[in-house]
C-alpha cells in the first residue's frame, strides 16, 4: 500500500475478548473465521487481526454495505464500522478524512483520535487538532463540537496503517459463536425459547435444537414454526441443527399414568430425559429452556424443582429473571417474535388442563411416573427424531445448496 491509497474495509473492536488473559488468541481466532463466514456468499474478503482490533478487507468488494450489515449478528464484536484504510502520515489521513466526510452536510464536528504507537509524530490532541483544522479549512462553515457533534470522525493510528470512519455501530456484543462449548436448545414455537437460545450464542455457545410436537394428535404448525425460527437463528451462528421429536405417543403414555393436573410437569420431565440423551450423543454439556421463575404455572419454583430431579446435565434458562416485557422486545430486535405468534396447538396442551398444579411434591410426581416405562418412552423418543440442518449463508462452506437438510438420526460431533 502506498502512503496515499484509500482502502474500503470494516473496523472491528471486540470488548469481552481483550479480558481474556492465556486464551486470547483462540477467540480472536473464532472471531476472525465467524467474521469471514458471515460474509462468505458476498464475493472473496480477507478478514486480519490488527492489534486490538480485526479487519475486514472490503477491497474491489461490490457489497461493501452488506458485508457490514452482516456483521451485525456476529458475536464478540464491541462495535464496527465502514472505514477506509490508509498509510499513517499526516498527509494520507487527511486524504482519508476528505473521504469521509465525502458530500455528507454536518454543522459541527470532531475528530477522535487514538494511536496506538507512540512512535507516531504527533499526540492523538495534536493529530485532532491538525486534522480539525483541515476540516474547517474545507468546510468553513462547520464547527467543532466535542460534546454534541454531528460528525463523529474517528482516526486510529496503528505502525503501518491508519484507519478513519464516522459511522460507529454498536455489535451485537458478547463472545463468538463456537468459542463457549455446545448446548442443546428446547425450541418451543413460543416467544420465549428463541431468545434463550440466542442468550446462549451470545454467551458464545453454539446451540443445537430440539422439537418436541403432538403430530398427528395436533397439527404440524409447531414443526413450521420450530424450522422458521432455526432458520432465522442460524443467521448468528451458521449451522444449526434442530432435532424434531414426536411427542404424541409418549404424551398417551403419561396420560394413562399422570393426573391431569400434573401433566405439563411431567411432559416436561420427559422433554428434558430425551432433550439430554440427544445432548450426549452430540457432545452438547447442557439444556437451554425458556423458562422464566413464575411466568406460567408450569414455571413456579417447584415445578421448576420437579423439571430439574429429572434432569442430569445443567438446565440453564437465561431468561429466569426476566419478565414478559422485557423478553418480547428482545423477541421483536432478534426478529423472531412475528414468527413465534403466529397460532398453533402446542404440545403441552395435550390432555392437560387450563389450570396445572403450581406447587408439585417430588415424590407425587415420583409415584406417578413410576407407573411408566421411562426408559422405553425416552428411547422412543429419541429413535422417532429427525434431524434437519440449516446453514448460514445459504450454501456457504461445505454443506448442502438447500437451507434444510433432513436426515434420520446422524448426530454430528462438534
Ligand atoms: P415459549 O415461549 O418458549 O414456548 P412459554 O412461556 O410458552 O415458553 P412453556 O410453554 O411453559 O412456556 O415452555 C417452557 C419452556 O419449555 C420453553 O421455553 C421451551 O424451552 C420448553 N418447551 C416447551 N414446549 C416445548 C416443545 N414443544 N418443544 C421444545 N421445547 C419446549
Ligand atoms: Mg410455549
């Protein structure tokens, strides 16, 4: 790169990762390949690490605004922005703020500037004020406001490079996808368990999901559902496995053995006995639900309690503390929630009352399931599932062209 060339990239800050201590690289590692994964259908980028921060080089790149917006639902990035790279002298920058600022109307501006050497020439207050001047010198009209600018022009000096932006866009925050170990999801077609399984990817696990539905006792909506919600959830994590379960038979079993009144509990045992002997097979360490203490009968501390004896793997439900409120919006920014209201016959209503039990005894629900074979029910279950496949970008890396792939059972390892 000559001094004076400009160069079109994506400026990456990451905030979570640069706490790392040992372990740095390897994130910065699954941030990198995530970034460039995200983008992969949008014609050949380099994606490179810099000190403190990762470009993507946009380079001859004819979507440069899509690449960016992609970049939106990668996790681990702080913030980002459309940025133009170019040699670090003073000369160059200034070429480079021009570009900026390009034909954009502002009254009042102001650099912002951090170098990252301190061999560089100037401070970062001299190269602000350099480049300040510059701008009022072009655009004599504006002026500079540090408080309240209009334009924000950011300037980051590294050793052989600079880069300059205005447009600073928050990420979505947390830790890449694939650097937190692997969870299997229990995917209602509810509001809920969406956004609990993106909480997950957020915290940088890649999420497997599971289905359970009543087909033909109900009809097959929950399954349209489930798929269209692992679609739009493969968007921040590129793969996506979802298990379908039929769940019908097994719920005519309980019914025979479980009182009404405690069928929802005990559906739920269920769910979680198969969810995690799928979990195993996968390599996933724990379940994910939607659950949030108190939203619904079925979610009282003691249910919850009863949900969790049947339970040998972690259950995390990173919704506990949320209420219904604040779930929704998250549903509505993750794009899930027109999906999800959609109307259906979801499967706990099979055979159950309105009214559930709130407070069940452990060995209430003990007795009553002792009625059943649960061993052959969970293996039921877990022989009867399908697996579908969903990639992000569509026919991106070594999958399939189609979006959905169905198998029998073929548990993938990670
Ligand atoms: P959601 O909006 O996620 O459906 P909800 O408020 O309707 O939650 P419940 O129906 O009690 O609450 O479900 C609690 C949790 O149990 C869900 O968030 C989900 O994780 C799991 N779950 C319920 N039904 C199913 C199902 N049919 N398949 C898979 N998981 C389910
Ligand atoms: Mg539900």
């Amino acid at each position: 790169m000559t001094h004076a060339e400009l160069h079109p990239c994506v400026i990456v800050h990451y905030h979570e990762i640069s706490l790392k201590r040992g372990n740095r690289p390897l994130f910065l590692r699954r941030l990198q390949e995530n970034i460039a994964r995200a983008v992969s259908d949008l014609g050949p980028v380099t994606v490179v690490q810099r000190p403190g921060r990762i470009v993507l080089d946009l380079e001859g790149h004819e979507h440069a605004e899509a690449a960016r917006e992609r970049l939106d639902r990668v996790c681990g990035i702080a913030n980002l922005a459309l940025a133009v790279r170019t040699g670090s002298s003073t000369e160059s920058l200034k070429r480079a703020v021009d570009h900026v600022i390009g034909v954009r109307p502002f009254s009042s501006f102001r650099i912002s500037a951090r170098r990252a050497f301190k061999t560089f020439p100037l401070t970062s207050v001299e190269i602000n004020r350099e480049l300040g001047a510059h701008v009022l010198k072009v655009r004599p009209q504006a002026r500079v406001d540090l408080e309240h600018a209009e334009l924000n022009v950011h300037v980051e000096v590294l050793p052989h490079e600079a880069f300059v932006y205005a447009d600073r866009r928050p990420g979505a925050g947390g830790l890449p996808v694939g650097s937190g170990g692997t969870v299997m999801a229990l995917l209602s077609g509810g509001i809920d368990s969406p956004v609990a399984a993106w909480r997950m990817m957020k915290r940088g696990c890649r999420v497997h999901f599971v289905h359970f539905h009543s087909v033909p006792y109900l009809p097959d909506t929950s399954i349209g559902k489930a798929r269209e919600l692992a679609r739009r959830l493969t968007q921040w994590q590129y793969v996506s496995h979802l298990y379908l379960v039929p769940f019908g038979e097994i719920q005519r079993e309980v019914v025979l053995a479980v009182r009404p009144m405690a069928r929802v509990v005990a559906y739920r045992r269920l769910m979680v006995r198969i969810a995690e002997a799928l979990a195993r097979q996968t390599g996933a360490l724990a379940l994910v639900t939607g659950e949030s203490l108190g939203q619904v009968a079925s979610q009282t501390l003691h249910n919850l309690a009863r949900i969790d004896e049947a339970a040998t793997m972690p259950v995390l439900r990173p919704l506990i503390g949320m209420d219904k409120i604040e779930i929704t919006e998250a549903a509505q920014r993750l794009d899930t929630f027109e999906t999800s209201i959609e109307p259906d016959a979801d499967c706990c209503t099979l055979f159950t009352p309105a009214h559930p039990a709130t407070r069940l005894g452990r060995e209430e629900i003990e007795a009553m399931e002792g009625r059943l074979d649960t061993g052959a029910l969970v293996r039921a279950g877990v022989e009867g599932a399908s697996l579908e496949t969903f990639d992000f970008p569509r026919g991106a890396g070594a999958h399939a062209p189609s979006s959905a792939r169905r198998a029998r059972l073929a548990p993938p390892r990670p």
